[in-house]
C-alpha cells in the first residue's frame, strides 16, 4: 500500500518490531520506579517501511542476463510482468542464493494464479516452465522466510 500501512499480520508486525528494537531502547520492566535518565535518554525506533512501487517491472523475454534485484525488508515482494509475443514455452526462473517463492499469473490478469514454485530450480531458487499463448504474464516473488528473510537474487525469462 503506498499509505504506509503495515501489510502483514499482527503477528507480522509485532515480529517486525521486536526485530527492529535494539536491547538498549527496550524497557527493563523488573525495573521498579521513577523511570531513569539512561532510559528517557535512549532513541526512538523507527520501523522503516517498503517503497511504494508504480507497477509491475517489466521483463525482457530472451534475456541472457538475469534482471537483478533485491529484497531489503522482510515481508517485501516483488511484482514483474513479460510479454509473450509468441505461443510457446516458457521459463521463468530466478539466480542466487536468496530463497524465493515464485507465482505467476495471466494471461492477462494479475489475480489468477496460473502456478507457483519454491525451489524447482537451481538451489534455493524459483523456476516455472510453462506453454504460454501471446499475452501479458504477471510474476510475483518473494522471499520464502516472510518473517525475517531478505537477500539478492536475480530473475529472467527466457524462451
């Protein structure tokens, strides 16, 4: 959501939050009393928040280099979208050693799921292969630990 609201459960953000929290801004609570000068001095936290994105990424179909990208907080997805100019099979897969979890979506619609994968392809990583009639597809990515997982990875589509 571009308003900065939190996506995720409650869980999520209580999760999120206790990671962010470093043990000298949190409270000694067997601690009994006025509270001290070394506490009202310590610095507030901020929860940083993902960067609204204006759409879909576009992907270059035959790509011999993989479009390179990156994960920064947990929770974060990515959204990627190609066109099939041609029918025909396709392959979209993901490089490096982040853990990825892939869906695709289409032809031409961004809510129907059309597969998903963990990690049919190189190690960790994500790769769907499948007959495509000429239209836009829609990728999804993510990380597969949504609680804390973040990293570098690259994604392509090839024919």
């Amino acid at each position: 959501m571009g308003d900065g609201a939190f996506q995720g459960t409650l869980e999520d953000l209580h999760s999120t939050i206790c990671e962010l929290i470093e043990s000298n801004q949190k409270p000694q609570y067997n601690e009994y009393g006025p509270v001290s000068d070394d506490f009202r001095n310590r610095r507030a936290f901020d929860v940083p928040t993902i960067p609204p994105v204006d759409g879909p990424v576009e992907l270059t179909v035959v790509e011999t280099a993989a479009t390179a990208a990156e994960i920064s907080h947990s929770g974060e997805k990515h959204s990627y979208k190609f066109t099939a100019v041609k029918a025909g099979q396709y392959t979209i897969e993901t490089e490096g050693r982040t853990d990825i979890v892939m869906s695709l979506y289409g032809p031409d619609s961004q809510t129907k799921l059309i597969d998903q994968d963990d990690d049919s392809g190189s190690g960790l990583n994500a790769k769907i292969v499948a007959d495509f009639t000429p239209a836009t597809y829609y990728v999804q990515v993510q990380h597969y630990n949504s609680h804390s997982g973040t990293g570098s990875y690259g994604i392509k589509v090839s024919i």
